[in-house]
C-alpha cells in the first residue's frame, strides 16, 4: 500500500492514524519504509534528506553500524531480564563523567518519564509542591506539565482529562522574564519546589535564552532553596560533549536525559547529586520503578552513541550548523525577506515572522501559512524536516557537505517561490 492508503487503513485502528500527534499534517503523513545515514525513504519510493531524525535522537545518522552491531549481538543473549547489569553501570559512568550536576543516574524509558520522576523527586527533597515551568515548553504529557498559563502564572489544564486541583500546583510564566520570576518567587518562595527550564525551548522551535537568563536562574533558586532542573531531553549531548551545562557554563542541580542518549532506542534518565539522588527507591523514600528500565538494548545503544561522540564530532557538527544557518541568512536577506532565522550548534529554525522572539507569544505570532507551505514545498522536493513551526530541526553527523548544499539551495528556491 502506498501512503494515502495506509493513511486510511490507520485512522480505523490510531487515534489519527498516528501514534503521535506531532506526526500527523495534512493531508496525510509519508510513512516511512527505511533509513539509512541522513535519508528517509518512505513506502511511496521517496527519498529524502532527514533533519527531522526522529525529533532529535538521530545524531549519528540512521542505522550507524557500531549501533547496529552492538544491538543485535544484545538481542542474542537477551532483551529484557528484570535485574542489574553491568552496562547499566557502565553507562551511568559515562553520564556522570559528561556531566557536572550529575553525581548519580536513574535509567527511565523516556524523556517524559525522566522529567516526571525529577519534578517528584524535587517535591520530595524540599518537602514543597509548586512547579514553575515557562509557557510553551514542553516538559512530557504528564500532568504536572502540560499546564498553560493562567491568572497570575497559576496553571490551567492544557489537555482535558488533568484536574484543575493538578494543574494549580504549576505555575507557568513567560521565557526569558526576569521580572515574572522575581515577582512569582518573591511572593511563592516557600511553596516552590523547582523551577524546570529546557536551556533551548526546542518545542517551540529553537529558542534561547537571553544572554545572562539561565544564570539569573541558577542565581535565584540557589538563593531561596529552589531546586533547578534543567530539562535536557533535546539539548542533552548534542549541543556539546557535557550538554548545555558545558555549552551555556549553568550547572543546575537536577538534569533529565532522553533521545541521544538511547542511540535510536526509548530511553529518559534523570540525574543529580548524591544527597538528591539517594532519595529515591529503593535508597530513599520517593518512589520510582520501571520493569524496562536500564533495558538492555536501550542501554547497549548509549554506550556506543556516547563513546562516538566525541569532542571532533561536536567540532565536526558545529561546523555543519553554522553553514547551514550562514546559508539560510544569507537566502533571506538576498531575498529581502521578513524572517528571524535561529538555532546553534547542530539546530537550527526559521521563525516565519520578523523582529526579536523572547517568548512563546512572539512565536506565536509566525505565519503558519507559509511555514506549512515550506514545508510542503521542501517535502516535494526531497527535504524532510519536522512538519511543525514549533519544531526544531537538527543536522547529524551522517549529513556530508553535499546533503547540506543540496539543502541549502533547496530552501533558498523554495523560500522564493514561498514569498514570489
């Protein structure tokens, strides 16, 4: 069956015929066959260069062999076997070693659970129950995050199904304010146990911070005994060889892993210091358990990603990005459009809009229009990123200088006939 047809078949089993909802545009999503280095080749006989790379985790490329062989050589003596490993061990080493908060690891199975079981463990150890996020991010579809902004900061249900009695618990404000969170913290003080943060929104695109905001975080937790956690599940070991801690020189007190880390398989993990960590089971009182967590596969899969990435591939990626973006800078103004482009390191974004963006309400404001019809227009002609603008997009290792010229004056005649 080719796609549309698929597409129809799945819609009578999958809510939406996806089983996400960030995979569904109209009129239907490709459905993917196989991938191999930066290619995507979908059931349709297609092919195209990949910066979406399965929303980030991607950053060796697809089927990159190490990983392949590891892999296979764990699925022949077991997938699963419900106690300890020694690569579970192994793996918690590298995490530790790469990481300047981190003193001590717990394996999830995503980025969803990793973030859920730090924001626990945090009400835990400050015996306080306010969470403060930043509108727009995205932090998992647990309850505790998928909170929008309400009066005064207090969190509204982002979804039906989460309890107001929930939802008033997070208090949600706007990125790269200093002044909300001077005056949310001034007044909440005692009630907040954590301010949560991904150092780059990359749920909204590809957001930073201010320069000076995540130190102004770390300043202002450490001052009212508020614990920082920086969630890392898109920026965790791509932005640099220690992450965003190393690459923004912020280390906060808790950290949450996912994608990367797994080398292509379902993988969280959170981390922190010794005195935090032991608090959870079975050292500790606050609960956390998992029959996949530390699987073997997943675990396999990380080892090998991380001994690969190292600081010449960073070097490597770096370079990658900034001739990208240099060359998207340069198809906008050639072209004397109005838009913002941004990322760094191996992300990068076009915000179909113009002017400074500080926060989800200035993303808010990009012409969705002709972002959809960029991305139908790139599609069309053999370029696939993630088909949102509150997307990121990300370069990975297996992207060679051909694939980015190649994409380079895709999206310059493709900006073109968007704006002709």
């Amino acid at each position: 069956m080719n796609s549309r047809e698929l597409f129809i078949e799945a819609k009578k089993y999958l809510p939406g015929g996806v089983d996400s909802p960030i995979r569904s545009f109209n009129p239907y999503p490709f459905f993917a066959k196989e991938a191999h280095g930066s290619k995507i080749l979908d059931v349709d006989g297609n092919s195209y260069i990949d910066y979406c790379l399965g929303y980030g985790p991607g950053i060796l490329g697809h089927g990159y062999k190490d990983i392949v062989k590891v892999v296979s050589r764990q699925l022949a003596i077991g997938t699963i076997y419900g106690t300890p490993t020694e690569n579970e061990v192994e793996l918690a080493k590298m995490v530790v070693d790469r990481t300047r908060c981190a003193e001590m690891v717990r394996f999830v199975n995503s980025g969803c659970e990793a973030t859920m079981s730090a924001i626990r463990l945090a009400r835990g150890f400050t015996e306080r129950n306010k969470v403060v996020k930043f509108d727009g991010a995205y932090h998992g579809c647990h309850d505790s995050v998928l909170v929008k902004s309400g009066s005064d900061g207090v969190g509204k249900p982002d979804s039906l199904g989460i309890p107001d009695d929930t939802a008033k618990n997070t208090f949600s404000i706007p990125f790269n304010d200093e002044e909300a969170v001077n005056c949310l913290v001034d007044k909440h003080k005692d009630e907040i146990a954590t301010i949560i943060v991904e150092p780059v929104m990359g749920n909204i695109g590809c957001l930073q911070g201010k320069p000076g905001f995540l130190k102004f975080l770390r300043d202002i937790t450490e001052e009212n005994d508020i614990l920082l956690i920086f969630d890392e599940v898109i920026t965790g070991f791509r932005l640099a060889y220690g992450s965003a801690q190393e690459y923004f020189n912020v280390v906060p007190d808790l950290v949450t892993f996912g994608k990367i880390l797994g080398g292509g398989f379902s993988i969280g993990a959170f981390a922190g210091g010794k005195e935090i960590m032991e608090m959870i089971t079975p050292s500790g009182d606050v609960y956390q358990a998992g029959t996949f967590n530390g699987n073997p596969i997943s675990i396999s899969g990380g080892i090998t990603t991380l001994n690969a990435l190292n600081h010449s591939i960073y070097e490597s990626l770096n370079k990658k990005g900034d001739f990208l973006r240099g060359s998207i800078v340069d198809s906008i103004e050639n072209l004397s459009l109005n838009l913002t482009p941004v990322g760094l390191a191996s992300m990068f974004q076009i915000y179909f809009r113009d002017g400074d963006i500080l926060n989800y309400e200035d993303v808010k404001k990009s012409d969705l229009d002709k972002f959809n019809l960029y991305f139908k227009i790139l599609l069309k002609n053999g370029v696939f990123i993630p088909p949102s603008q509150f997307e990121c997009c990300f370069i990975s290792n297996a992207h060679n200088n051909e694939d980015l010229e190649k994409t380079s004056n895709i999206i310059h005649d493709t900006l073109k006939e968007v704006f002709k």
